[in-house]
C-alpha cells in the first residue's frame, strides 16, 4: 500500500514539475516552431553513452532543419571524460562543436563568457536534449541559459526522474528506453518522427586502420567477439574473473576475443588476454572511440557492462550481452534495438541509485558465467561454425529474476 502511495506521489510530482516548465517555457516563447531557421542548437550535457543515445533525436533535428547551421553545445563534465568530442568529430551533419568542461563555468565570470559565445551564434532554434537526472532547478537553469544566450525560440526541458519512491515507481511504472525518451522530446515539438539512425563519422580511415590492425594481431580469420568489463561506475562491474572465464570459454567454442576500454580498463584487460591462451588481444587504450565502433561493428557480438560500450555496439548493429545493476529505473539504459540480451537479477535494495554499494554488488554478481554463455546460445552463436548467423527469431531478450519484491 506504501509503495502504490509512493508512486502515485511520485506523479503528481512529475506532473506539476513538467507543468511549471512549460508554463515557464511558453512565457519565454509563446510562439510554435520555426518552420525554417538559419541557426540551431543541440544542447545535451553527455559523456560518450548518453550522446550516442542522443544521435537518433539530434539526427531528427537535422532532418527538420536541413539548410540551417546546426551546433551542439555539450559538456562531458570533467576534464577527461569521453564524449561528443570524441565521437563526433568530422561528423558530415554538424556544422559546429561547443565543447565546455566543469572546470570551465566554476565562476560567474566564466559563465558569462560562455553566454557570450553562445549568443554570438545567433540561434534561431535551441533544442534541449535533458539529461536523464537532470532536477527541476538544473532544467530550468538550462533554460535561462538558453535565454541569455538569445535563442529566438526554446524547447526541450521535461523532468524524467524524480528519485523519490524510486523503489515504488520501478516496481510499477514502464520507463522508455533513453534513445525513445529523447526522440519523444523533440517529437512533442513539432518535430517529425524519425526512425532511430546512428550517424556515426565512421569512414574508409577507420576501416583501414583497424584492417592493418587486425591483419596484423588476428591469426587467421576466425569469428570475432568483443568484451568491454569497463564500466565508469564500480555498481555496475561485474567481477574481471567472471569476463576471463567468459573469454576463455568463448576462444575454446573458437572465437577470438577482442578486449575493449579506455585507459582505465587496461590492467583488467591485460589480465583477461593473459588467461585466455593467445585467443585475446588487448586494445584497451589503443583505439579512438570510432576506431573502436569499427572493431565493435565487426564482432559477432559483445559481452559488457551497462557501459558507454553497448551503446557504442548497439549505434552499429552488433548484438549486446549486457550485465546489469540494479542501481537505476528498468529499462532506461539498455542498448537499442531488438537484437540485445540483458542479464539482471533483482534484489530488495533495487533502485538506490548509489555511486557505491554497500552490499559488495550484489545484483551484479548474481550474474554467472553460465547465464552469459547461455545467453551466446539465445543469439544463435552456439560453437565452432565459422558462419555462426544471430538468430533472427530473436528479439530483445531480458533476463530478470524478481526474488520477491
């Protein structure tokens, strides 16, 4: 009863959230859509898996403004972080960057100088893509920037996640996946729908240096899979000896395991090639970020985290075994598309959105290795067959055991 009263709560909260953002909104622009603009802003705050989830809304926007000067203005957070920057560089569709770091708007006056690049843009349109947790005072905040910065017209803020009762609304409540959240945003404004597109920079570069990379560390042509056991939070890593054993297992089927990460990823990486008698190559922080789209691209599948890794998979139609946490509202963050396997055991202290676990992981490592290799089997890849295919019948499969919420 206490949880049905928390979730009803819950929506009223969303609702008079949303309402005070429109109404705010529509004081700023009472006006609807520009049918045409010569200059318009993509605003979306992202590190490299949230923008990807973007591109499919960001893309739609283009498509609705196909002459104007479009520009996203993005930040990573800090210094360091992989994001658009990094993703987007050389992208055809865009004709312009603004990249700024935490460090970079400490002070009032670094604020105001970033008001002032803005308006020196002239945006027509400025199109909010928010940020999942985005709170109200940071939503409208966003929008007052938006304003400063002399945008003739404004869209975008909408609360999608009130933490409060954040057990009771995942226990009843459907969350879209955050590539529809996002579409659904730029949708309501006039926007014409678009099926999801993935407009990634990837180019006869890329092609050709990871060809040269391969040819050159890969024996023979054997069928490629990656794994990523990176993931930017410690809630959602599953254990490095559970992804060794998953490698291991896959190179004894035939495969040859490419390992996947950035910097921070190459110890665990090292390790697992290490255990996984010459069938692994380490590539953790040796491939750009589209370098690394091209090797996902050619990979039978991937075994990751809930990491930037599968979206990164997902934009180039590679099939995902995702292991996940608990730690956030179901079925925000999953990869795109119907192709995907997630495996997620629930426990009672789901949705505590917490940086760290006091409970040593938990839910993730109730995972076990033979749930992903089964999972190997649910994509159609059961063993040796050079030719293996994904099964076709398969659509999105989820694996989740609810012990008795």
């Amino acid at each position: 009863m206490l949880r049905k009263l928390q979730a009803k709560t819950a929506d009223v909260l969303y609702k008079i959230a949303n309402a005070v953002m429109a109404l705010a909104r529509y004081c700023l622009w009472p006006r609807s859509r520009p049918a045409q603009a010569k200059s318009v802003c993509l605003y979306r705050i992202a590190n490299l898996g949230d923008t990807i989830c973007a591109l499919p809304a960001m893309h739609a926007v283009r498509m609705a403004y196909p002459d104007a000067k479009l520009t996203l203005v993005t930040s990573p957070g800090k210094r360091g972080m992989p994001g658009a920057r990094e993703l987007l560089a050389g992208a055809s569709w865009l004709d312009d960057l603004v990249v700024y770091y935490s460090d970079e708007i400490a002070s009032l006056r670094q604020r105001l100088a970033l008001v002032k690049r803005l308006r020196e843009r002239r945006f027509d349109v400025w199109m909010e893509l928010p940020n999942d947790l985005a709170t109200l005072p940071v939503l409208l905040r966003n929008m007052l920037l938006a304003r400063l910065s002399g945008a003739r017209w404004g869209y975008g803020w909408r609360l999608s996640t009130v933490r409060w009762g954040a057990r009771a609304q995942s226990e009843s409540k459907v969350f879209p996946n955050e590539v529809d959240r996002l579409l659904g945003v730029v949708e309501s404004s006039g926007v014409r729908a678009q099926p999801a597109r993935f407009p990634l920079p990837l180019n006869g570069e890329h092609a050709s240096g990871v060809d040269s990379l391969l040819h050159d560390s890969v024996p023979g042509a054997p069928l490629l899979v990656a794994i990523a056991p990176g993931a930017k939070r410690s809630t959602n890593r599953w254990p490095v000896e559970r992804f060794t054993e998953v490698a291991q297992a896959l190179s004894r089927q035939g495969f040859f395991v490419l390992l996947l990460g950035g910097d921070g990823d190459k110890q665990a990486c090292e390790r697992i090639a290490g255990e996984t008698a010459g069938r692994a190559l380490n590539l953790a922080g040796q491939l750009s970020v589209l370098e690394s789209c091209e090797v996902l691209r050619r990979c039978a599948f991937l075994v990751c985290n809930d990491s930037g890794a599968q979206h990164m998979a997902a934009a180039v139609s590679t099939p995902c075994i995702a292991v996940f946490s608990v730690r956030d509202m179901p079925g925000k963050w999953r990869p795109y598309g119907q192709q995907h396997v997630v495996l997620q055991k629930d426990v009672p202290c789901h949705t505590c959105y917490l940086e760290e676990c006091p409970h040593d992981n938990l839910c993730v490592r109730l995972v076990r290795v033979s749930d992903v290799l089964r999972a190997t089997e649910l994509l159609g890849f059961r063993s040796q067959r050079p030719g293996a295919r994904m099964n076709p019948q398969i659509t999105q499969i989820s694996q989740i055991q609810k012990p008795g919420r």
